[in-house]
C-alpha cells in the first residue's frame, strides 16, 4: 500500500485507513470478535492508520482498537477523538480535554495518541484554548499530531496559529461534496483531509435497503439520503457507477474510495467495516487508477453529490 503525508508535522499514513464506528455505534449491532479481525485484516494488507474516538462507546471502541492493534502498535498510528459530552453536547475545557485524553490512553492501553481530533468545534471554549491545550499534551509527549472534524475556515487558522494542525476530518464521498470549498485554506495551510464515511456510510457499496429495514439502532432507519424520494434517485446514481466499476473490474466501493484518492494526494480515506471480507475489497480501491474519462463519466452521473442532507438539521455541524 503507498503512503501518504498529512499536514506539514511529518504524520505518514497508508493512502487508505480505517474507521472502526461501526463497531460499536451508529450501523446496528457490532460484534467485538469480528470487529478485531477486521482492524487485524487491515493491518495485514497494509493498512497503518486506524480511526476511533471517545463518543464510539465512552471507552468501549478505544478498548477494542487497543485490543486489536497490540501485536503491532508501534506501526499503527492511532486517531482518537474527544469533544461530546453523553447527552450529545460539546465539552473542549482544557481540564475535560486532559481527562478524556487519560481516559482514552487508558482504554487503548497505550503510551501516547498518534492524532488527537477535537471531534466538534465547541462554541463556548475559545479554540486557542483548545489548540494550546492540545499543544501542552503534545509537548508532554500524550499526543503527537493535531486535529480538527468539522471545522471551518476561521476555526482551521486560529487554532493552526496556536498548535499547527496536520488534519481535518470531515463527511466527504461521492455523495457529500460540501468541504471542497475548505480545501483552498487547507492548501495555504498545508492540512492534510481525511474524508469520512467515504462510503456514504455504506450506500455507495450497493448494499442499500429502504430506510424501514434497517435496525432501529442504524442511523440509515432515519438518514436522509435512504428516506423515500431520496433512496430511488441514490440507487439510480449507485446502479450507474456499479456499471462504469464494473467496466474497470472493480466493485463500486473501490470506485468510491478511488475517486476520493484522485481529488487529492493530501486525502487519507477511512472506510468503515466490520468484516475483514470488505476490508480486503475496500483497500483494493488504492490499485485503482480512474482516466479522465472516469472521472467526466462519474460527474456526468453525480454532478452535485447525493440526494438528501447528510444530517438532521440540529446536527448538522456549523463550520466556522
Ligand atoms: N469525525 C466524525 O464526526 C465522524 C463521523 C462519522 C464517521 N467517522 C469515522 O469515519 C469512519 C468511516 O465512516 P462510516 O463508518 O460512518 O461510513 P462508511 O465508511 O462510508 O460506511 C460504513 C458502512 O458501509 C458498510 N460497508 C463498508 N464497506 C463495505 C463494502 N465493501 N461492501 C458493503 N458494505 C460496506 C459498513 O457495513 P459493515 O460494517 O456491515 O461492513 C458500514 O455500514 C468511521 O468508522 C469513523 O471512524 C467520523
């Protein structure tokens, strides 16, 4: 698998990584075992940097990734995230931030986190705080690289004048276009982008199904994108660009993520599975090249991205 550079702090990963959400939160119910061998899969083919986070299961998902990457851990580099509080607010106090930062090193069984993400701008904590905060643990050797999820331009700037910022990690898939009027500033920054849910959070795989048959624990039971109006006009799309994956050999997954590796060198996709079958078939994306014909052909099917909004109003996130 090739490498990539985020950011200018010298922070290498595989071209592609991996999302471990799924495991414990938002798609159904997970199972540990599977989950494990999934992270270990990954690692195996090639894979280095693994995605978890403080609200994954308050410690559960951090426990997992810590579990699953012992063997290897010194080739890993490990993400993780805090910022939500239980009840779905925003929590970025240094002393909170220190204290999720403790629990999280605790849950992994590890020394140091390699990228520390503020999962959510707080509005109440000025990000310098955050920023100088993240630079003191940073300087106490707890965390190594910075940053940011779902941050906007003047966020990005002010906390990379205090600690700079090697990442930001945002929705970004075929069907959710909106951050590539953010990449300008991470250019001038020099950041790197980690586009999550490169999948469209499993839509782009040909996997869907009608809202109603999902699980009451799976977010699509209630996602825009799968609701009625939206979900035939996101299967007409997936249906064109099976065809056009299936004319290169590949499957539409690895479409999704090759097109996501072809908007940049600075992007580092982290898809999300639990099974160690779809890994496989989702780090195949990174042998796979798209022509200029590839690239039109997939514009011509999805111009503007997907159909419905990636959030319910109240949590969509407001980029400052
Ligand atoms: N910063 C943030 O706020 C934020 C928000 C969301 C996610 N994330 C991170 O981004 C990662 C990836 O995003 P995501 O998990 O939301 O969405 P995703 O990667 O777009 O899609 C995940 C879904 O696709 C399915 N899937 C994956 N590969 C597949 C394949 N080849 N064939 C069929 N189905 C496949 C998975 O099901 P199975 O597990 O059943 O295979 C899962 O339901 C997360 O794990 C998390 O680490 C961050």
């Amino acid at each position: 698998m090739q490498t990539r550079t985020l950011g200018r702090q010298g922070l290498t990963t595989s071209a592609i990584g991996y999302g471990s959400m799924g495991i414990s939160l938002a798609y159904g119910p997970g199972d540990e075992k599977e989950g494990i061998a999934a992270i270990q899969k990954a690692h195996d083919l090639g894979v280095t940097f693994f995605d978890t986070a403080e609200l994954y299961g308050w410690g559960e998902n951090e426990e997992i990734v810590g579990r699953a990457v012992k063997s290897f851990r010194d080739e890993a580099v490990i993400a993780t995230k805090f910022g939500f509080t239980r009840d779905g607010g925003f929590d970025s106090r240094p002393e909170h931030i220190r204290e999720v930062v403790d629990n999280s090193l605790r849950y992994l069984g590890m020394d140091h986190i390699d990228v520390l993400y503020q999962h959510r701008v707080d509005p109440d904590v000025p990000i310098e705080d955050v920023a100088g905060t993240v630079k003191e643990l940073i300087d106490a050797g707890k965390v190594k690289y910075f940053g940011l999820s779902e941050a906007g331009p003047e966020t990005l700037r002010r906390a990379h004048a205090v600690q700079p910022v090697s990442v930001l990690q945002t929705e970004y898939s075929l069907f959710e276009r909106e951050v590539e009027v953010l990449f300008p500033v991470l250019d001038e920054l020099g950041i790197g982008f980690v586009p999550y849910s490169p999948l469209g959070r499993g839509f782009l795989t040909g996997t869907a199904k009608p809202a109603d048959q999902y699980d009451e624990t799976d977010m699509r039971s209630w996602d825009a994108r799968w609701q009625p109006g939206n979900f035939e006009k996101n299967v007409a799309a997936t249906h064109q660009l099976t065809e056009l994956a299936a004319s290169k050999d590949a499957t539409v997954a690895q479409l999704a993520l090759a097109w996501l590796l072809a908007q940049g060198d600075h992007i580092v996709p982290i898809p999300g599975t639990r099974s160690a079958k779809r890994v496989e078939e989702n780090i195949g994306a990174a042998d796979i090249s798209l022509t200029e014909a590839d690239l039109a052909r997939i514009s011509e099917i999805l111009p503007e991205g997907g159909f419905g909004s990636r959030y319910p109003a109240g949590m969509s996130p407001n980029w400052q």
